[in-house]
C-alpha cells in the first residue's frame, strides 16, 4: 500500500508517517490523526469542466 496517494482526511496534509507506538499506524505528522483517505481527482476534474462550460456559455452570450 502506497503512501503517496493517501492525505489526512482532518487537514488535507500528504505528510504521512508511520507511529511505532501505535503498532505501525499510519498517522498525519501535521495534526496527528489517523483518518486517512485516497486523494480524489474526480473533483478537481469535475470542478475544471463546470468553469470551462460556464466560461463557453459567457463566450457565446457575448457574441
């Protein structure tokens, strides 16, 4: 399982270590939590398509 794809889920941090004290889980060295989730590219894509469409609309309503 690779680190490189996780971030906290309680700050968005990708600084992520493993806590021997904790028998080796994976915690955020930022905040310390132990929520950590895969990193989702589905909305950032889908946040550039809804600015594209609004701004092809802007560029048709002005012609």
């Amino acid at each position: 399982m690779s680190l490189n794809n996780r971030v906290c889920s309680n700050c968005g941090s990708s600084s992520l270590v493993s806590d021997r004290s904790l028998g080796g889980k994976i915690v955020c060295s930022r905040c310390g939590s132990s929520l950590i989730k895969n990193k989702s590219y589905s909305y950032f894509k889908s946040k550039k398509l809804v600015i594209l469409l609004i701004a092809i609309a802007i560029f048709i309503i002005i012609i």
